[in-house]
C-alpha cells in the first residue's frame, strides 16, 4: 500500500498536501464541503496583531494560467482568531495547524507568535515575511537576509514550537535569505509566496487592481516554484515546505523530488474548493506510476547523480 506520510519537526502528517494561508480560509469554511481531516495540514489565514480591513478593491485579476490578488492581509486580528476562529476549527480538524502570521515591525511579529504559542492546535508558526500587498511590512523583511533573520530570532525567542519562515520570490537570492534564516533557528522554510505582478484595463488604460499590483500565483508560476526549493534544498537543512502552482498528485511529487518535505496548494482551492482531497486521492495512482512505496522517501531526488 502507498505510504504517504512525512514528518514535519517530528510530526507526522498522513500527507505532505496542506492548503496554503490566504486560500482556505480558517479551515471550517472548506469542511462545509468535505471531511478536511483528509488533509496533512492547512495553514490558516494570515493573522497580525491588529485586526485588518485589508486592501481597496478590486483586489483580484484573473490571468493566463494565474491570477494576481492584492487582499493586504484583511484578518480579525490574532486574539478574534484565538477566541472565535480557533474554537470553530477544532470541531472540524483534528490535526495541528499551521498558523500563519504577518507583521509590520519585529515587535509585532513576536508579539503575535508569543500569543498563538498558547494554542494547543497550532502545530507550527509559519512566519510571513513576504506579503507583496502591503507597505512597510510584509516583504520588506524577506527581501533581506539580515531583516528575515531578525523577524526569526524575535518570534524564536516567544515560542517553543517550530517555526516555518515563508520567503518571498521578488528577490535576487533566495538560497542566501534562506540560510540567514536557518542560522537565525527558524525549524523550516517555506516557498515562495506569490510574485509581484500587474493588469492593466485597455479599456481604461490604468492597473486592474486598486492598489496598482499585486502577488501572480496559479500554475504558471510553478517553475519558478521548483526552482527556488531547489535552490534553497541545496542551502539549508532544516525541512523545506514547497509551494506555487501545485494543482495535481504529479505536481506534489515533482515539488517533493526537487527539495520539498511537504507541498501547500494554494490558488487551485479557490479553481476548484476539493483540489486538495482530490490530489489526496489521486496519490496513490501517481506514486504507483512512478513507482513510489513511500512517499518521504522522494524528498530531494532530483539533486541525486
Ligand atoms: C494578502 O493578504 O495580500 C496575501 C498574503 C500574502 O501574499 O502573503
């Protein structure tokens, strides 16, 4: 029988498939439609300190093979998300969660770890430094190894569980942004968070999206995907969570042969609400085509030879 499962920080999924933050809302959204216990994980929502409104619409542009979304991280603030959101969460998941954090300065990015760290449903911090869709915060500390590298020493200071730093693609050098954060002791990093893009209306003549552009992700990103965990699979050790574009069983196994422990989905929940229960499904069938028993051994075959 297939295996399927990995270990993320010593916690064992039944699947490397978890719903990328932004996509899946806080989980009880998608168990109206099926039994989400199915899933390896989901990452939750992107939650800061403060509660958000988020960004002027429109806010989404559909492209070729993508779209571009400018949400600016609209939540109700991290302690609505631990007493309203979490609550409802865990009559319908059963598995520790990924929570998702922004911020706009270090201070804030600890504070809300230190608070979602009394969360015994949260399995993990996954630390956002790479929202393109705001200022002064978000990207502007995954754009640099020394500024990722403070956000990560900050919220490892508040928390005892592991902490995932989510990178940005708009950079030059992801690997060295990755490296800076392992040393810093972040326990995984995850990638790569959408690329900054733009429409322009010809009717109109200006930017689609109220707030001019806004992150590109769906299946055209997804050799851009691959190429960054590659390359950051050759920089760090510590478990690389792989995402952009993934919408099928063979796209989760390709991510994994190129450096990734497990694989989020992320624009294809909102093409198709049970995209991550039918990949789940379909495991099995791709890892008997491709000759797979178990699934955590694949992680990195690509760099093998
Ligand atoms: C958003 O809320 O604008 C998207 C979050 C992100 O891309 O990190």
């Amino acid at each position: 029988m297939a295996d399927t499962r990995v270990t993320l920080n010593g916690i064992v999924l039944d699947n490397p498939v978890i719903p990328a933050s932004g996509t899946f809302g806080y989980g009880y959204e998608f168990a109206e439609l099926y039994d989400i216990d199915c899933l390896g994980s989901f990452s939750f929502k992107g939650t800061t300190r403060e509660p958000r409104f988020g960004n002027p619409t429109p806010r989404i542009a559909e492209c070729t093979a993508g779209m571009i979304n400018s949400v600016g991280l609209q939540n109700p603030g991290v302690d609505k998300v631990i007493s309203e959101e979490l609550p409802r969460l865990r009559a319908c998941f059963h598995k520790p969660v990924v929570a998702n954090v922004s911020g706009f300065s270090v201070e804030e990015y600890a504070e809300t770890c230190a608070r979602l760290d009394t969360c015994p449903e949260i399995g993990w911090l996954e630390v956002n430094v790479s929202c393109p869709n705001v200022h002064d915060g978000g990207m502007a500390f995954g754009t640099s190894p020394e500024a990722a590298a403070a956000v990560t020493r900050a919220v490892k200071a508040v928390t005892k569980k592991p902490v995932w730093i989510k990178l940005s693609p708009n950079v030059t050098d992801i690997a060295s942004i990755a490296a800076a954060c392992e040393e810093a002791g972040a326990d995984g990093i995850s990638l790569i968070n959408t690329l900054l893009g733009m429409r322009i209306d010809l009717r109109t003549r200006r930017p689609v999206i109220a707030n001019k552009m806004g992150g590109f992700s769906g299946s055209a990103i997804k050799p851009v995907a691959l190429r960054m965990v590659y390359q950051v699979y050759e920089a760090v050790q510590v478990p690389v969570i792989g995402m952009g574009g993934v919408s099928s069983a063979e796209d989760v196994i390709e991510m994994m042969l190129a450096g990734a422990t497990a694989v989020q989905v992320g624009a294809a929940n909102l093409v198709n609400p049970f995209a991550c229960r039918d990949i789940i499904d379909d495991l099995p069938r791709a890892m008997e085509k491709y000759g797979i028993d178990k699934l955590s051994d694949i992680t990195g075959g690509a760099h093998n030879g």
